[in-house]
C-alpha cells in the first residue's frame, strides 16, 4: 500500500525539500501537482473522495469513513515550499461559518445514531450542559447551539476547555500560516463552479471527476436553517467567528459571482 509518507508523489521530480515544510499540512495527488489544505466541515469528505478518485479512476471502498484511511493518500511533505507557492493549483475550501456551525451541531452533536462521533458530542455536552435526547423541541435545540457556542467561545479564546478541535476551530486560525504559500480560496457554496475553475487546466476532465463521486458527508439537519435561525444564534457565530465570516466574504467577492447552494459536505 503507497503512502504520502513512503515516497514524494510520481509527478514530482525534483530535489526533496531539506526537511518538511509547510507542504507537511497538505494533500497532494500521485498523478497530479495540486494541492489542498483540509479544513474541517468544509466540503472534506468529498475532495477526499475526489483525490483518491484521481489517483485509482475509482470510488473508495470506504468512502463514507475516508478520512479513516488517511495512509492512503499523499502529503506534500517532501515538496519545498517555494514550489506549492508557485503552483496554481493550490486551493483551500471556506465555508460561511453559521452554516459550518450549524452542520457540525446536527452532524456530530444532535444526531445520536452518529456513533463514530459519540466522544465529541460526549465532551461537549458535559462541557456545555447541554440536553441530549431523541426527542428534543426546536426550543431545545436553539438553547443547545447557544450553550455550544459559548463553550466553543470559552475552549478557542481561553484554552480553559481542553484542547481545541478542528472542527470548531477558525478557519482563520488555519489559513494563517498558509497565507505566504498564496492559496486559491474557492466556497463551499461555490465548489461545484470554481473548483474547475483551478484544476481544469491540469485536469481537463476535472467536472466529470467531480460528477462521478458521489459520496457526500451531508449532516441530516432536523429544521430548515431559515425555520431553525434565531439572531442569538446567528450573532453568537458571526462574533466567535468574526474573521471567518470575513474570510467567507471577500472570498465570495472575489469570485464575483453568487454561490450555490452547497452540496458538498
């Protein structure tokens, strides 16, 4: 079995950086010089997914717990980093951070058949107080997201909670340290447009790659956002996240166009 840590991948033929880089942080392809940052709730499962079908012209057997099997997948460790800078091909996806919120609450929190991520909703609603049952009111849930998002508040600002997960981490707080490797940042919402956008050039049958996986991570949400939304909530967010929620929308300016609706996860 090939792993990112066994070898550089087959397209790249130059010298190893000295030692690893910020290339230590990002996926890569055997076939293709891309590049891409995991950032949690942010359409992950898919481009992993995605890279893998790049790699073997097939789905994963285990595509619903891809990132189980994260040995099979190439990091651009040995790559320096002067070369990731140069390349056009490399893209981080950003999520507005309400809906990123709001699909880690009914993904890893609300949903109780979700076993793989019982310790999380564990931890948090010892940490949060919150009401855990099958059968709880849109008014329970409402007070659950505020209580999780003050804790969330308490664990990123203080460090008073443990350690921070990156599934609520800031994006930003990610971003930061790849800034100087100049990203593309391309949305969620807008994934199905502009990611073509930078890969069509290296990839020409990138939208048809796109198409034929279909695995999805999609949280089974029990309201409708807009049915589900009250403005403490919505302001509790765009506050914790204030540079996310910034990040989110010049990135949405820049692309100049209005984003879809997200379907990947």
């Amino acid at each position: 079995m090939t792993t990112g840590a066994d070898r550089a991948p087959a397209w790249y033929q130059g010298e190893a950086a000295d030692r690893p880089g910020l290339g230590r942080l990002l996926y890569t392809a055997d076939r293709f010089p891309l590049f891409y940052m995991l950032n949690l709730k942010c359409g992950c499962t898919f481009i992993r997914n995605l890279l893998y079908h790049l790699d073997h012209d097939r789905l994963h057997p285990d595509s619903a717990r891809i990132h189980a099997h994260d040995h099979e997948f190439f990091k651009a460790g040995q790559i320096p980093d002067d070369f990731i800078r140069n390349s056009p091909h490399f893209f981080i996806v950003v999520r507005d951070p309400v809906d990123r919120f709001l699909s880690l609450y009914f993904d890893k929190i609300a949903d109780l058949s979700n076993r793989t991520d019982a310790w999380m909703r564990q931890r948090i609603q010892k940490g949060a107080g919150l009401k855990i049952a099958p059968d709880l009111s849109l008014t329970d849930h409402r007070q659950n997201c505020l209580k999780t998002l003050e804790w969330f508040r308490r664990n990123l600002d203080d460090g008073t909670e443990g350690r921070t997960n990156p599934h609520w981490q800031r994006q930003s707080h990610m971003l930061t340290r790849m800034l100087p490797l100049e990203p593309t940042l391309i949305t969620l919402d807008g994934l199905s447009w502009q990611l073509p956008v930078v890969l069509e050039s290296l990839i020409p049958d990138i939208r048809a790659r796109m198409d034929a996986v279909t695995t999805r991570n999609a949280s089974h949400k029990l309201f409708e956002p807009d049915d589900f939304l009250i403005p403490e909530i919505n302001e509790s967010v765009r506050e914790i996240y204030a540079m996310d929620t910034e990040t989110y929308a010049q990135t949405r300016l820049t692309w100049g166009e209005a984003s879809t609706t997200a379907e990947y996860h």
